[in-house]
C-alpha cells in the first residue's frame, strides 16, 4: 500500500520514506491500516535525542528541552500497523455446525440455519442478513461476547444504531 504523499524522514528541507512495513501473505490479509506516526521527523533537532543540547552536556545551552516522551526519540516516524488477529469463522450456504477457538473469533454461519458454539474468548457472533435468523447460539456470554447486527441493519436501510 503505497502512499505517494507519505513521509517518515526530513532532512534539509527534503521529505522522503525510510520506513516500510513488510507482511507475510497470510499476515497481510489481518492488516486494517498503516500510517506513519508523525512524531519525530518534523520536530526540531533541539530536542532530539542527542545529547549535545541537553543538560548538563550543556550547561551554557539555555533550558533543558528533553522529555521524556515519544516526540523526537529518532530522526524519522515509524510506520503503525493496524492488525486484526481474530479468528474468522464462516460458514457455507448450508446447514453447518461452527465450534470457536479458545481464542477471541468472528463467527458467522452463513445462509443454513447453522449451529454456533463460540468457546472460550471475547466472540463476535455476525448477523448479516435476515438468512442467519434460523442460526443457534449455544453458548453466548452477555457481557462476553457479542453480536454483530451491523451488516444486518443496513440490508434493512438503518445504517446507525444506539444502544438503549
């Protein structure tokens, strides 16, 4: 995913890109976003995280600018990833029975009225269409785990719920 307009480096008035992220294939499809976290590049090499404008390096320098934050720990912006790491779980156009992980998973039956066991773990249960009402839960944990009605709702033309 390539950002044409995208920096992480500036350097006598020049921006350009010196950090990437990489992903495996199968890591890939888990990814939800990327940005650069523009913390350090733009800020002013004063407070940088050399030592030649800090005290007592140098007392005669003025105040002591450092902090200790995540502003201007480098010379340029690291690269976020937003990942996904839940367990999907789908089922096909028929009857199905789908049992979760012990992890946290996103289950969805599909059209058959299918047979849902979550497991163990903070599951999302999707509803996406009218089709998934014949669906069971067996083992829903209010307070746990949840349902997914969005895509549901807005096949109905509601496309913003709130909870009561």
């Amino acid at each position: 995913r390539f950002d044409a307009a995208g920096y992480s480096y500036v350097f006598d008035g020049e921006a350009g890109t010196l950090d990437h992220a990489l992903a495996s294939a199968s890591l890939n499809s888990q990814i939800v976003g990327t940005r650069h976290w523009h913390i350090n590049a733009d800020e002013p090499a004063i407070i940088d995280y050399n030592t030649e404008f800090k005290q007592p390096a140098c007392a005669t320098c003025g105040p002591d600018y450092y902090s200790a934050t995540a502003y201007r720990s480098s010379d340029h912006d690291p690269v976020v990833v937003g990942l996904s790491l839940l367990k999907s779980l789908t089922g096909t156009q028929g009857r199905d029975v789908i049992n979760g992980t012990p992890g946290d998973d996103i289950i969805s039956g599909g059209i058959g009225a299918d047979t849902l066991t979550s497991g163990a773990g903070n599951d999302v249960i999707v509803y996406a269409s009218m089709r998934d009402a014949g669906d069971s839960v067996t083992d829903f944990a209010p307070g746990v785990d949840r349902l997914d009605l969005s895509a549901l709702l807005a096949s109905l033309g509601i496309n913003q719920a709130t909870r009561a």
